[in-house]
C-alpha cells in the first residue's frame, strides 16, 4: 500500500521544487497553449530512470471514469492565484488526486489532495483524503481528513483556507488549439526535436563552505607540525605553544559548524533523510544516544544528497572521531601517562587525580595519541569528515 515511486517524485518532488524555483514560469507555463506538453514534459522527465514508469492517464478508483494528468484550470482573485492540476489515478496512500499551486502575496506553495489509509481495514480508505501544503522553506502544513475524492471536495476545502472562491475553475481556460499551440512555439525544429525545455535553474545556496575549509586546515595542520618535527624540530618546539591551543579552537568550531551544516541538509531534505532537522542536532546532545546517533545522523545526511550510504567510511570516521575527542581531552587536561617498575600505567592531571589504566589499555592510547599513529587518527577524524563534508556540497 505504500506509494508508487513516479506517482509520488512527480507531486510531492518535481512540482514543488519546479514551483519554489520559479514560480513565474510555472504559472506562465501551466496557463498558457503549451500546458499540456509541459506537464507532460515533466511527467515523463520524472519517470526516467525509475523502475516503473506509469502512464499518465487510467481508470480512477471507482473504476467508472477515467483520471489524468492534466491542468484542470486558474483562478486568480485578488492577491491569490491558483492553477488545480488532476493527477493520473492514486491508488494507494500518499499519493495525490490532485495539487493547488498557490501564489499569496507572490508567496507560492502547493497543496497535496492525497489519499489515506483507513486505520480500520488496514488498507487505503475508500472515501476519506488529507489535504496539505507545503512551503519553499520545507515547512507543511495539514488540515486533516476530508470525505470525498472527487474535484468538488478539493475546491471545497481549499476554498475555504483561501476564501476565495473556485466555481467555474474547470472553464477558466482556453482550449489548447493546434494554431495556438504553434504560435507559441510549439513547432518542431528541423532536427526534429521538440522545442520544449526546462530551462535551466539555478542551484540553491550550497551551505557548509566555511566547514569544509576548517575541515582541511584542521588536517593540514598536525601534518605541517609532523614534517616540522623531522626537519626543524626547534621551530615545531616554537609553535606547539600557539598550534595546540589552535587544534581546540578549531575543533570546538568545526563542532557547531557541523551541527549547523547537518540542520541546513536536513531541513532541505526532509522528504529523504531519515530523522528531522532537530533530530539531526539533538542526537549529538542527548546523552547516551550520542555514541551511536552521530554517524547515523551523517550517513543520513550523506545519503539524502548524495543517494549512496557510505556505510564504511562513515564507521571509520566515526571511531576515529570519537578516539580524535579523547585525544584532545587529555590533551587539554594535560594529562600525562607514567608507569613505576612493576606496577600498572597511571593516568595523572597537574590539577590533581587520576586512574589506573590496563596494559592494553595505555598501549592503545600511547599509539593512537602521538607519532605516526596520531597523526593517522586525526587524518581519518577530520579527513574522512571533510571528504563527506565536499561530497554532499558538490551534489547540493
């Protein structure tokens, strides 16, 4: 009972997106001779590449008429302006019977007239729909359950969140006439293509440039101090000072530049990624659930834009984060390893304590805290994470 893919990309992805992009051209489009072919258009670029590519015209659920993509008219009152597109059949829940681009105020946002589930017989209801609205900010809004599947009680409900009335909806448009498609434009070139393109867009804002450029001076960093430290380890001597409490700085702001960076993915991706934008934060807080959320959060993230996983190099990543922030807390507890003859390795803080670590335990952290080891450590912590960070901003 779940959604049909094209059904599904082509309402709730490609005509909001299409919409939020520019919406005058979508109205210009979807009012003038070439409405058709537009839509058709769009309806065919949405099915490529996908499993199942339906048709856009079919028997509707009651089986006695017929449902298809088509513009069903525009109205315009005042400040409001809607254009009603019917929806080839929906047949399962989720997927819309028909869509409202609205423009209010010149703000634009579609409504979704979908169907549901009946929580009774555990299969789509036969009479009830949900009308919604999304926003160009990713916000939606629902108004609840509606009886009725049919065009009157779309118009109906949407004329009540709009107040603004619909009747002779259906008429509003002149027919699409042979002349009046190809005084538009509508002929074939002599290549024989058709003349109809999406023209293009521009990308939205690619957000996390500043993390990504923390990201790669954090890596070059330890790696300008590791080749200083065996070709003039004085002036590595003379920078520690200045460099380590760098490493600090750079790390706490690499920390919220990450969590502002997964927030902006996610609210642009809410329709993809696995948890919501506040989910995509608060992982990283709420204790307990912060050892596992943070690489489920970025391999979420990951795979809204990018469309593969990256199971493993986020796993690597994420153990080598988490070794990368023990590091630095002994580090700015100053914290030092010894060992008496004889007895167990001792952890130590100037400001006073300290515990007993085990054989292995200390030999883990001697090796991934200093020398080659260390420097591996840090390389696979911020590295990795800034190989993800530029993945998901090229595909942006």
């Amino acid at each position: 009972m779940s959604a049909r893919q094209h059904h599904f990309s082509f309402a709730k992805k490609v005509i909001p997106a299409e919409t939020f992009r520019a919406p005058d051209r979508m109205f210009a489009e979807l009012t003038g001779p070439q409405r058709e072919a537009f839509l058709f258009f769009l309806w065919t670029e949405s099915g490529k590449g996908l499993a199942e590519a339906l048709p856009h015209v079919g028997l509707a659920p009651g089986g006695l008429e017929m449902a298809k993509l088509d513009v069903v008219g525009h109205v315009k009152s005042g400040v409001v302006e809607v254009v009603v597109i019917s929806m080839p059949p929906a047949l399962n829940a989720n997927e819309a019977m028909f869509l409202a681009l609205v423009r209010r105020a010149g703000e634009p946002s579609v409504f979704f007239y979908e169907r549901c589930a009946d929580l009774g017989t555990g299969t789509v209801h036969a009479k009830e729909a949900v009308l919604a609205e999304t926003r160009p900010d990713g916000s939606r809004s629902n108004y609840g359950f509606h009886e009725g599947l049919d065009l009157q009680a779309f118009k109906t409900q949407l004329e009540k969140i709009l107040g603004v009335s619909l009747a002779g909806l259906e008429n509003s448009l002149e027919p699409v006439t042979a002349s009046t498609f190809v005084a538009a434009g509508g002929a074939r070139t002599s290549s024989g293509r058709s003349t109809i393109r999406r023209p293009p867009e521009p990308k939205g804002p690619k957000h996390g440039g500043l993390l990504e450029q923390l990201l790669l001076v954090r890596v070059c960093l330890p790696l300008m101090m590791f080749a200083l430290a065996y070709t003039v380890p004085s002036l590595g001597y003379q920078l520690w000072p200045v460099v380590g409490p760098l490493y600090t700085l750079l790390s706490v702001v690499i920390g919220i530049s990450l969590l502002v960076f997964l927030y902006k993915v996610y609210a642009a991706n809410r329709d993809k990624a696995p948890f919501g934008p506040g989910m995509a934060v608060a992982g990283w807080i709420i204790p307990g659930a912060n050892f596992f959320m943070p690489p489920l959060i970025v391999r979420g993230a990951y795979k809204a834009v990018v469309g593969a996983g990256a199971g493993l190099m986020v796993l690597v990543w994420w153990l080598a984060w988490l070794v990368q922030i023990g590091n630095e807390m002994m580090r700015g507890m100053q914290a030092q390893l010894t060992r008496a003859e004889g007895s167990d390795w001792y952890m130590s803080f100037p400001a006073g304590g300290g515990f007993h670590l085990p054989e292995p335990a200390a030999d883990f952290y001697i090796m991934t805290s200093s020398g080659i080891g260390g420097l591996l450590v840090v390389v696979a912590a911020y590295g990795i994470l800034w190989h993800l960070v530029r993945t998901i901003r090229a595909k942006m």
